[in-house]
C-alpha cells in the first residue's frame, strides 16, 4: 500500500509537469474544438439550471431554437467538468481543471496495467511517463484541445487490463478479473464512442488470439457478464442515441456527413512526421524513448517472459498496424464508413501510443537489469527534455472571452461552416440543417403554417412554451419556435381538458403541431424526454447498481480468501 501511494504520487508530479502550461491565464484554451466544449459546458450547464429532466436541450443555442449536443456526443466531457463549477464561476477554469484530472487518471490507468502485467512496479510508473507524455496525447491536449479524445486515454488501458486479467494465465487471476472491461468499456463508450469501437475491434481480435481459452466455462462467464453490464450501464446513452436515429434524420448520421473524403486524405502522415514536429503542426512523432524501445524488440524479444509473450506480440503488431493507418499510403478513405468515421487517421496514434508503450516498457525492464527507480527517473527526464520542443507550437493570447461566448454566439448571415457552440451543425435536424438561412432569419415565435388562429399571447421561456389561441380553423398546423428533437411534449388545454397533441417535424425541421378547430384554448410545451429516455435511464442506474454490489462482493470474496491462506 505504502508503495501504490509512493508511485501515485509519483505519477501525480509528472502530471502537473505535463499540465504546467495549463495553470497560464494567457494559454489560448479556445484553439480548435476547444471553443466547442467551452461552449458545450455552458450549454449543459444551462440545461441543467433550466431544471431539464433529461439536460439535452442547450435552449440558448441556434438562436434559442434549442440545439442538443448531448443526445448524440459522449456525455463524460459534458457533465463532469462541470463539478469544478463549485470551485469557480469559470468555465475555462472546469475545463483546465478537468484536463489535470485527466491526465493523473490516464497515469494511473497505465500504471496498473503494466504493474499488473509485469509485477513490477517501475515498469509501471515508466509506462505512465511515456503514455502520459506521448505526443500525440500533448496534441489532443493543447492543439486540438480535443477534451474527448483525451478522456478516451484513460480507458483503453483499463479495457486490455480487464481482458488482460480474464484470460491470465494465472487461474487466481481468473477468479478475481472483476467489472475492469465494464469500466474500461463504459468510460470509453461515455467519453468517445469512435475510439471505443476501435478499441472493441482490437478487444474481438485479441479475444480471436485466446479463443481456445473460451472452452473455460469461467473465462466465457466473465466475459458475457462484462458485455451485458456494459451495454446496460451505457444504455442511457445509446438507446436515446438510436431512438433519434430512427426517429428522424440527423445531419451525424448521414453517410459522409461526420468524415470528409478530402479531410481524410489532407491530414494523412509522412514518414517525417513520426520523427520530427514542424512549427504549428500536429505533434505526431513517436519519441524518440519509444523508437530507440521499439528497437530493442530485436534483443527483448528472445528473453520475453511466456506469461505476457502473447500480449506482447498482439501489442507490437496492433501498435504497428495503427502507425501504418495512419500514413498517406494506407487507403484509409476507402475503408467503410462506419471506420471512417474516425474522421482523421492520425487518430490511430492514440491506439499506437497505448501498444508501443507496452512494448516499450517490456523492452527497457527486459534488458535493464535490476530496473529500479533511478531508470524510471533517467528515462522519464530524457523523454520530458525530448518534448520542450514542442512548446513551439502552444498558442497563447486568446481572441476570445467566455463573456463573448456566454449565453450563445448568434447564428447569423455571417455564419460559416463552424459556429461556436454548434460546431458544423452536425446535430441538426437534415432539414434544419438544409435550411440553415430560415434559422438565421426566423422570428423566436410560433408560426401558421396552415389554417387560421389567432394567437392571443405566446410566453417562452427556455424549453416551455405557452400559447394562448382562439378561433382557430380546422386542421391548423403550428410550427413552434423549437428544432426538432424528440421528448417535447404538448398539451392542449380546452374546456377544463387536457389532450397531449402529437409533435411532427415541420418541412424547416422544427416542431410542429395540428390542432382542430377550438374557439379558445391554451397550448404548453415543454422538453420531457422520451419515454425511452426514461426506461433506459432506469437500467443503467440498476446495472450500475448491481455492479457495485458485485464489486463489493468480490472484494469481500477476496478478503476472506486472503484470511483463510492466514490462518
């Protein structure tokens, strides 16, 4: 116990080195998608103040048409960073914080991972130094400030250390392999579902590699309790998530829409660029700590312990193969669009990053004889003096505030492609999306569209809307200042009655309602969430549950185990 905090703490320091560019005011936090998830976290923010059941509809957003960044995007990124509001009214400061705590978790994942494949705890720390300080992770932190991307580190080494622990060689590892896949799973599945499903196709064929340790009825238990806790546990988030995919069409769901052919293509790698950084470029190179490891596989190789010679191998080739995808040979473009949607192949170095660090490490502990402690320290200070270069390359002196951006930036005539806090409006409506310029010029109010009422009063106040009507004609349809997402509700009040009125989408993408003809009647609207919403809520908060219980019962297990070998 005295050693894990040693090595925490250890991990803890190397964390606030790699962030010290982070605590400066001056850090232009903004570049990128940064701006996005600035403007994201006072969106949600926003929705959860409101009193949202479900916080999906940031009601500021699209010219307070309503605009749902959270009903399609991984939501660990959205809420979490938030917790740092009851320190500070900053939203910059939440996601900076956030970062710090990302990247502490992203070492302590490593850690144990490589603690638990090695014994040894050296290998541990030097893994959670080189992973930490990868530099494409440093992209993904301070170039594209691509928060989701980054989270998504921390749980790919918990996901292999899960499969890693079902199918140990070591029979009392079997037994005691827990919920660490579930929660390697979850986190990945809540905080990047792109890179959870590549890591799923790496999982399946390391899972190939050992399928003829599938005959052990345990090994085949654990691993279908895993996937079931995991698709339940996340249910929250992809059954709404495929309930609008049915329900309507998306802008993210359109084939080609998320990826573009020309983008796929620009952004491919030269070889240069995995040994060398140019000024304002992505950092893509490999480090020349890893390279000179990756050399060493000629040596290391032939005096690999058998326990870890498997995941050795799988590590190496999968490591390899994620370099090579990302090159400008690879026809990534031609993959299918489900791959594809990785949006830019050199997001395939995080993957390489994860395997050639386990390489690495086995390598250097291999070879070093008696790797202790002063090896970790020399190894870590060569790898961060390899990356001071690449301060170069940090943007300071923001043009923007989050006054500038608080409570929405407008979408108006002047509008692009990208708008702060809509992105490239991928989670509109494709009809909304097609009429871009009707949401530019739109009045805040509700419209005719067909039939004739006269609209006494209309009260809007964020995701509730209320509309006094009289005289209103048969079949009257009502277009309502609202894009159209699914969980809106509206009733219709009419003598001392109340008659929920189905929603459809109007040709604009919005919300729109018929009514029959009424003398006088009132109509309110409010954000409800579906009654999917609601049920699969409901799973994940019970499977999370019986996770929880059969974690306790397992260290309990564990513990009376440990004090029956005492006795």
């Amino acid at each position: 116990m005295k050693d894990k905090l040693k090595s925490y703490i250890f991990i803890f320091i190397i964390s606030i080195i790699v962030c010290i560019p982070i605590f400066s005011d001056n850090l232009n936090i903004y570049v990128d998608d940064g701006i996005q998830h600035i403007c994201r976290l006072m969106g949600t923010y926003q929705s959860i103040t409101e009193g949202q059941t479900f916080p999906v509809i940031m009601s500021e957003f699209c010219n307070q048409f309503g605009y749902s960044w959270n009903i399609f995007y991984s939501p660990i990124t959205a809420y979490v960073p938030l917790i740092f509001k009851l320190v500070s009214n900053s939203f910059v400061f939440c996601l900076k914080a956030f970062i710090v705590l990302v990247t502490f978790f992203t070492g302590i994942s490593m850690y144990e991972f490589i603690f638990k494949v090695t014994k040894n705890r050296y290998a541990g720390l030097l893994a959670a130094v080189i992973y930490i300080f990868a530099p494409y992770r440093l992209t993904d932190m301070y170039k594209r400030v691509a928060i989701a991307e980054l989270t998504s580190f921390i749980f790919i080494p918990v996901v292999f250390h899960g499969i890693y622990n079902i199918f140990s060689n070591e029979e009392n590892d079997r037994k005691k392999s827990g919920l660490l896949l579930t929660g390697g799973a979850v986190g990945l599945i809540l905080s990047h579902i792109i890179i959870a499903m590549y890591t799923a196709i790496f999982g399946i064929i390391y899972v190939l590699i050992n399928i003829k340790k599938l005959k052990d009825k345990l090994i085949l238990k654990k691993l279908v309790i895993n996937f079931i806790l995991i698709l339940c546990i996340t249910s929250f988030f992809w059954i709404p998530l495929l309930e609008h995919k049915i329900g309507t069409e998306y802008e993210v769901f359109k084939p080609g829409r998320m990826e573009r052919e020309e983008a796929l293509i620009y952004y491919k790698l030269d070889l240069e660029d995995l040994f060398y950084t140019k000024q304002d470029e992505l950092a893509t190179e490999i480090g020349l700590v890893t390279v000179i490891g990756i050399i060493l596989s000629i040596f290391a190789s032939k005096k690999l312990e058998k326990r870890y010679t498997t995941l050795y191998l799988f590590s190496f080739f999968s490591g390899i193969i994620s370099i090579c995808m990302s090159m400008k040979w690879f026809p990534f473009e031609k993959l299918p669009s489900l791959l594809t949607m990785l949006q830019f192949s050199f997001r395939m170095l995080e993957f390489s990053s994860f395997f050639l660090t386990v390489i690495v490490v086995i390598n250097y502990t291999t070879l070093i004889k008696k790797f202790k402690m002063r090896d970790v320290c020399i190894l870590t200070i060569i790898t961060i003096l390899l990356v001071v270069p690449l301060k170069k390359n940090l943007k300071y002196d923001p043009v923007f505030t989050e006054e500038m951006l608080w409570p929405s930036v407008s979408v108006t005539e002047k509008t692009g492609r990208v708008h702060a806090g809509c992105a490239s409006f991928e989670y509109l409506p494709s009809q909304a999306f097609a009429n871009l310029d009707y949401i530019k010029n739109r009045e805040n109010k509700t419209y005719i569209l067909q039939g004739n009422a006269n609209i006494l009063n209309e009260i809007k106040e964020k995701t509730n809307t209320t509309i006094q009507l009289e005289n209103v004609s048969d079949n009257t349809i009502l277009e309502l200042p609202y894009i159209y997402y699914l969980g809106y509700e509206a009733i219709l009040e009419n003598e001392g009655t109340e008659t929920k009125i189905p929603i459809t989408e109007s040709e604009n993408g919005f919300l729109q309602i018929e009514i029959n003809a009424i003398d006088k009647g009132t109509i309110n609207i409010h954000y409800e969430g579906t009654i999917l919403m609601k049920i699969s809520t409901i799973i994940s908060i019970l499977a999370f549950t019986v996770s929880i219980l059969y974690f306790c019962k397992k260290k309990y297990d564990c513990k009376l185990e440990k004090e029956r070998e005492t006795q």
